[in-house]
C-alpha cells in the first residue's frame, strides 16, 4: 500500500545546499508529511519556512529519525559517515550528497537522467549516493552521446563557483572584492589564495600524481555511472570567483562519426538538457543565465578536427540545484514512486 506522504529529514539543512533541498522539495510539490530539519548544535534553533510555516532546525542526534522515511544529507562526509547508518537501521532511505559512500560497490551512484533503475539497488544498504556536482552535468550532457555513438575518451576542464565550497566561500569571495575596491587587507581562509578576480586550479588535497580528489572524483564517479570502468577520462578543476554555477569545457571522442548538427539534434531530445548554442547572436550557456535553474545547459557544441571524431561541448549548470539539492529529490521521487 503506498504512502499518500512521507516524513523526510535535511540533515545538513543550514548549509547552502540544505536550504536547496528545502526549497526544491517545496516547488516540486513533493509529499512531504513531516520535514525534519537536522543541523549541528551552533546551527540549531533557528526557523526556516516551509510550505508558509517555520519548521524549527533541531540538533542531529542519533535519535533524530525515528519515523523517517527518506534523510537527505549534506552535512558533511563524516556525519554522513556517522549518521547514515543510524537513519537506516531506523526505517529510512537515505540519499547522500557527499563522497562517503559514492565508490561503495553496494551503493548505487545515482543521476536519474542517466542510470534511474541504479535506484532499485538501494536496498542493498539503504543508502543511495549522490554524485559530485561537476561529474553529475558532465554526464548528464556525455549519456545521450555515449548511447548514440560511445564514447571512447573524455578530456574536462571545470570552472567551478564558490559555492561548491559552501556558503562561506562565497561570503570570502564578496568580503575580498569589497576590501580590494576599498583599498582594504584582505582575508584568506577557504581558500590557499585570493579568490577574488584569480582562478585557482585547486579543488580538494593533491594526492600522488598531481591530481586532486575532485578530478579523481570526476573520473571515478563517471565512469560508474556510466557503467564504463576502462573509460579514458582526465579531468582538471579550477576554482572561480563566480558566485554560483559550474562551466565545463568537455571534449569527447567517439567511436561513430557525429557532426555537431548531430550532437544538436541527439541533445535536443535528451532529459534535463537544454541546448543554447546560437554564436552568431552571442548565444551559449553561462553561469548568471543557469543559476536558480533545473536545466543543465550545453552550447559551443563543434568538431574537434585535431582527432577522428572528437567533439567539444561547454556545459553548465546550477550546482547547488541539479549539482547536489534537485538530484536528491528527482532519487527521492523515483524511489517513492517506484521503491517504497
């Protein structure tokens, strides 16, 4: 017998992609019985609306999901660690935005617009996770691709906003521009360098290789997702001083011969993308025009003539929204429907 609601806890619910998934479970009309917002102790007490009401945020606890159906978390790698587990053994799904548990064989890595029925594999451990923001509009864009002429190797370069460091990088960022047009110090602590008018090419630790763990991520991540274990995938992320929204230059290429008009036509067609490639009328995806918005948006779509059948793609999204708050939902709206 299905449930006509279903009580949903935001562990992580003060953070930038918190409030997200508050907000998108609010215009998506999900059927959401209780909302119980979870933050840390420093976070609790405050009130946040909901559906015309204010829903007190209370303190995570180990008792926090008695009664739960769904937890969806952003809180944190290690609370996720911790609390996960706990939210299962109380009854719940829980549908993860950090890196915990996304290489986990027995947990599904989940973009519904690309590996939905991955979704059924929650019951493995109760848990489905999120993926990285970068790789989810990345693959997103690579899936109707792949599918109509498989995709043999993928060189991607990012260029991330702040906020996918959370909401005090973005305050560093507009605290840094407002002291270096008043002739002020200034202050450094999200980042290793000045954010303000730089770009950083240093996402997450170094590790052996010269790559970062968010480049690994992209690698790893998209090659699950895709089902594509020996895909040659490389990736450089660079850290900009936009607000929000996540740009990726993305060349691929592929087995089958595509031309760009091809590209067009198969993108055109396929779920969650919007084409916005018009360069004679300045026309093309940026990161002011994707904010607040679903969409994952793709333009300068052109041959690659340097390779047999290479193609380039600037893709962008919100990534607070698709990149982490509306995948979680558009899970949690599958597993309902489907699943539980």
């Amino acid at each position: 017998m299905k449930k006509e609601k279903y009580n949903v806890a935001v562990v992580g619910a003060t953070g930038a992609v918190g409030e997200q998934m508050r907000e998108v479970l609010e215009e998506r009309e999900f059927p959401v019985g209780e909302l119980r917002l979870l933050a840390s102790e420093r976070s609790a007490g405050q009130f946040l609306p909901f559906r015309g009401k204010e829903i007190r945020v209370d303190i995570l606890t180990e008792d926090s999901f008695t009664g739960i159906d769904i937890g969806l978390f952003s809180a944190g790698g290690n609370v996720s660690a911790k609390f996960a587990p706990i939210a299962v053994h109380a009854g719940a799904v829980v549908v993860d935005n950090t890196a915990c548990f996304r290489m986990d064989a027995d947990v599904p890595l989940v973009v519904p617009e690309v590996n939905p029925k991955e979704i059924a594999n929650y019951k493995n451990r109760g848990i489905i996770a999120n993926p990285n923001c970068s790789t989810i509009q990345m693959v997103v864009a690579l899936k109707p691709i792949h599918d109509a002429a498989r995709i043999k190797r993928v060189v991607v370069s990012t260029y991330q906003s702040v906020s996918g460091a959370g909401r005090k990088a973005m305050e560093e960022l507009s605290q840094q521009v407002t002291a270096l047009y008043n002739g002020r110090e200034i202050e450094m602590e999200k980042f290793p360098h000045q954010i303000a008018f730089n770009c950083i090419p240093h996402i997450d630790a170094f590790v052996d290789g010269g790559y970062t763990k968010e480049e690994l991520k992209m690698i790893k991540e998209a090659r699950k997702i895709l089902n594509e274990p020996a895909l040659r995938i490389t990736a450089t992320t660079v850290r900009v001083p936009v607000f929000c929204s996540h740009s990726e230059s993305v060349n691929v290429e592929t087995e089958k011969k595509l031309t760009a008009a091809d590209v067009k036509a198969i993108l055109r067609e396929a779920p969650g993308v919007i084409v916005a490639d018009d360069p004679e009328n300045n026309v093309y995806p940026m990161a002011i025009e994707a904010t607040g918005k679903d969409a994952t948006y793709v333009g300068r779509i052109r041959e690659d003539d340097s390779v047999t059948n290479g193609l380039n793609l600037w893709v962008v999204a919100d990534n607070l929204r698709k990149g982490a708050a509306l995948n979680a939902v558009q899970i949690a709206e599958i597993l309902i429907r489907d699943y539980i």
